[in-house]
C-alpha cells in the first residue's frame, strides 16, 4: 500500500549516532502485524527499528500475542521493551472530544516508554502497556477534513477560537519519546503546516530530541509544549529527559517559529512547593529570553488519581513514593459516574492563587488556558 505522506528532503528521522543517545528509546522487540506491513510508514518504522538493534518478530495475524508475564510486575517489564507496529482500526480513527485541552484527539501511537509513577495511561488502557505504533498514518490524517469546525473546545471559545480547529496528538502517547522509530510526528506536523485551513496541531512531551522538527515547513500550524514539573517531583519520571533538557529543547523550537507551552504538570504540594515551582518557572523565562514573536500557553494540571489508575500503578510501581491516599483528598465524581481522587479545596486554591500570580510575575507573556 503507497503512503501519501509529506516528504521533507533532509527530514526523515534516521537512526543515527547522535540520536542513539542513552534518552532514546530502543525496543528490544518489535511485533509486527500482517496489516502494518502493507503500509510503506509500517514498513519504515520496522526498518529503523532493526537499524538500532531491536528483534523484529512478524506475527503471523494481526492481533497481538506474547505480551504476557508471570506476574503484573513482569508484564509490565516486557510491555515497555517492546513495540508494536500495527493497523489503527475504524474505531480508533473516530476522533473524540478532549476537552479542555484540544477540539479532538488524534493518536498516531498508543502507549510510551518512559517510567512515569503517576503515568496518566495507567487505568486508561487495557492490557499491559505496550508500546503501539500505526503504520496506517495516511489514513489517520485523511480522516482529519471531517472535524475542522465541528469542535468544542478552540472552535467555540472567544479566547481560543484564534486557534482553529485543535487536534491533541499526545493523549495516549509521547509521541516525540518514539520519533526517532517513526517518523509520525514529523509527517504529522509537516502536513498540518501545508494545510490550507484554521486548524492547529498540538501535543506535550516530556522528552528533548527535537532537532528532527526543527527545520519541517510547520507554518506555526504546530504548537508543541513541554511537560515539566518542579525538582522534588521530577524524581517519579523514569526514563524522561531531564527538565533542563526539556527547557533547552523549548528554546529550540520556539527559535525555529513553532507556537509553544508548558504544560505544568502533574502539579503537587511537594516540600517547599512555592519555591520549587517558582524555580521552575523562572528557569522557563530564562530559556525564553529574547525569543522573537513567542506565543507561549500555560496549562496548569494538578496531581490526581482513580480507584483503577491507582491499583494499575500500585501493580506497576510497588513501593513508590508517590501520595495517593484517599483520606488526604477530596473525592469527586465526573460526569459520567467515575470517581477521582483530587486536593482538598483548600490546597487547590492555595496553590492556584500561587501560579496565577506567579506566571503573571515570571512569564508575563504566557496565555494560562486552564487550571484543572
Ligand atoms: S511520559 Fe506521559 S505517557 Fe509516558 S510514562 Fe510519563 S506520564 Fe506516562
């Protein structure tokens, strides 16, 4: 099957020795599905992939097998060596609402390397967590024509309608931690900046390895933003670039005229909360300063858990660190009936009434879209 993805001469992510830096990502095994073959971006990815050195095994249907372990702990271990080049069915191509962050979701992928302990996929996903890629990308982004327009979240807000019609790439994924193996992203934002239309990529990493972005014709039709977080809390983000990195790499791409942000996130009442998290927006304008035309949102997440997420990483993560004791929080349920577990109101206001002010003081510039 032909692909009819932008080519950018010079682009295309190749393994190479810089990019094999101990921050990327090398499968140990790569499961590939009948379907994924059929694509020419299926294909690529299987080629880099064995290019780094990963086993490559072509399973004989397209439903994923071998990803059991003796125990959670153990499945845990292989799902996160392992990627899978498969199809995205009918189903996952059905983009939803995701509000408040974009109009629609759009994965390129499924799953993500890193070791987070408060990893937002824990309880989101079925199955071990392995890492998913889709070889079918040209079918992906030809759905796209189909929701400009039609959103809630930019396309209805006065104060974001500038935006377009937003499309969130990193809901189920960090889809810069796994570019080096496939080139969607760059594919991504290349056709988002060719596309004549009010439309808006978006996604948030925790990684650095942008220089492959740096020259794509993005046409400021891509905002990419870092997810970073305060010193104490970095500690529970396995297998990330370090924040410093991650501001370095925001430098990088805002220099190269991408839209950018900081998603501040998972926010928490670590030890010495205000200072630590002054230090971090500080350390944000530092590596900002004397950017031309910076447009730079803020988007401000604070630490929460379920009942499903919470035993998920307890399976995951055993003897972590990380606070989630139910008596500590207040308990809410959403819309449709789950429960999750958030800061009592008082902590909440506290620490909102810190950001609003500290961000107006450290990074006047910076558009807050929202506090959750
Ligand atoms: S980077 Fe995001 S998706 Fe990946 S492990 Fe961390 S929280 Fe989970």
């Amino acid at each position: 099957m032909s692909d009819t993805l932008v080519n950018v001469p010079g682009t295309e992510p190749k393994p190479s020795s810089n990019q094999a830096s101990a921050k990327l990502w090398r499968p140990k095994r790569v499961l590939v599905t009948p379907a994924a073959l059929e694509w020419d971006h299926g294909r690529a990815i299987v080629e880099r992939a064995a290019a780094l050195g990963s086993d490559i095994v072509e399973l004989k249907s397209n439903r994923l097998t071998g990803l059991a372990g003796e125990d959670a702990r153990q499945a845990y271990v292989t799902a996160k060596t392992t990627l899978a080049v498969v199809v995205a069915p009918p189903g996952k191509r059905r983009l939803q609402p995701i509000p408040p962050s974009a109009d629609w979701r759009v994965d390129l992928a499924e799953g993500c390397p890193a070791h987070c302990q408060y990893c937002y996929l824990a309880g989101s996903l079925s199955g071990p967590p392995v890492t998913r890629v889709y070889a079918n990308l040209p079918e992906i982004l030809g759905s796209l024509p189909d929701y400009v327009g039609k959103g809630s979240v930019t396309s209805r807000s006065p104060d974001r309608a500038q935006e377009g019609t937003t499309f969130e790439a990193s809901c189920y994924t960090d889809p810069l931690g796994i570019e080096h193996l496939t080139g969607s992203l760059a594919a991504t934002i290349a056709h988002f900046g060719l596309w004549q239309a009010p439309v808006q990529l978006r996604f948030t990493t925790k990684y650095d390895a942008v220089q492959p972005l740096l020259d794509l014709p993005h046409h400021r039709q891509t905002r990419i933003r870092f997810s970073v977080n305060a010193q104490p809390a970095v500690r529970f983000e396995g297998g990330t670039a370090s924040v410093a990195a991650r501001l370095k790499a925001m430098r990088q791409v805002a220099l190269a005229g991408y839209r950018i942000g900081l998603t501040v996130a998972p926010i928490m009442p670590v030890e010495n909360w205000r200072e630590a998290y002054r230090t971090l927006l500080q350390d944000a304008a530092t590596a900002l300063e004397g950017v031309p035309e910076l447009d730079l949102t803020a988007e401000l997440i604070t630490h929460r858990f379920t009942p499903g997420s919470k035993s998920v990483l307890n399976e995951w993560y055993p003897g972590s660190a990380l606070e989630m004791d139910e008596a500590a929080r207040a308990r809410k349920t959403t819309k449709f009936n789950s429960v999750k577990f958030v800061y009592a109101p008082d902590v909440m206001r506290e620490m909102r009434t810190f950001f609003e002010g500290a961000i107006k003081v450290h990074l006047p510039a910076a558009r807050v879209l929202y506090w959750t």
